[in-house]
C-alpha cells in the first residue's frame, strides 16, 4: 500500500509542476510578435516614402489575440484624383 501511495504522490506532484509550464508555454499573438521585433511599420528603404517601387508594411496589435496587417504600396494623394485629373489633397 505505500508503494501505491508512492506513486501516486509523484504522479500528482509532476502533474503539478507540469501544470505552470504548460500555462507558460502559450503566448498571445501580440507578445510573440513583441518578442520577435514584428510590430511596427517595414519597407524597403524606411527613408522614402511610400511609392510603387517602396511598399511599406504596417503590423499591429489589435488585442491580445489580433495583428493586423496593412500594405500601403502608393501615396493616396497620387492615386486620389479630382476632375481634370487634379490631385485631391
């Protein structure tokens, strides 16, 4: 009877410090791209502005579980155009 016991002591005392590391090993997705530097904005050359030949690209957090991407590959002003073919600023 006291090797039964034994046993399910240990088998109740690893399923114990399991518990923790198995709560630890999951990450929202915020803090993993947090922790692998890809919130922020990307492009090509950071120092020009957006064009069609320099795209940037956007990654934030919307919560916890959310990031969201956008892709911004031309100046809107370019793109927006009045009658005449006036840019709309």
């Amino acid at each position: 009877m006291l090797v039964v016991r034994s046993r399910t002591f240990v088998l109740a005392a690893l399923c114990l410090l399991a518990a923790p590391a198995a709560a630890q090993t999951t990450m929202s997705a915020k803090d993993a791209f947090e922790k692998f530097g890809l919130l922020g904005t990307f492009a090509g050359d950071c120092s020009q502005p957006v064009s069609a030949r320099n795209g940037y690209i956007v990654y934030r957090a919307v919560d916890a579980q959310r990031v969201q991407r956008d892709t911004m590959v031309s100046s809107p002003c370019s793109q927006a155009r009045g009658k005449g073919g006036d840019p709309i600023h």
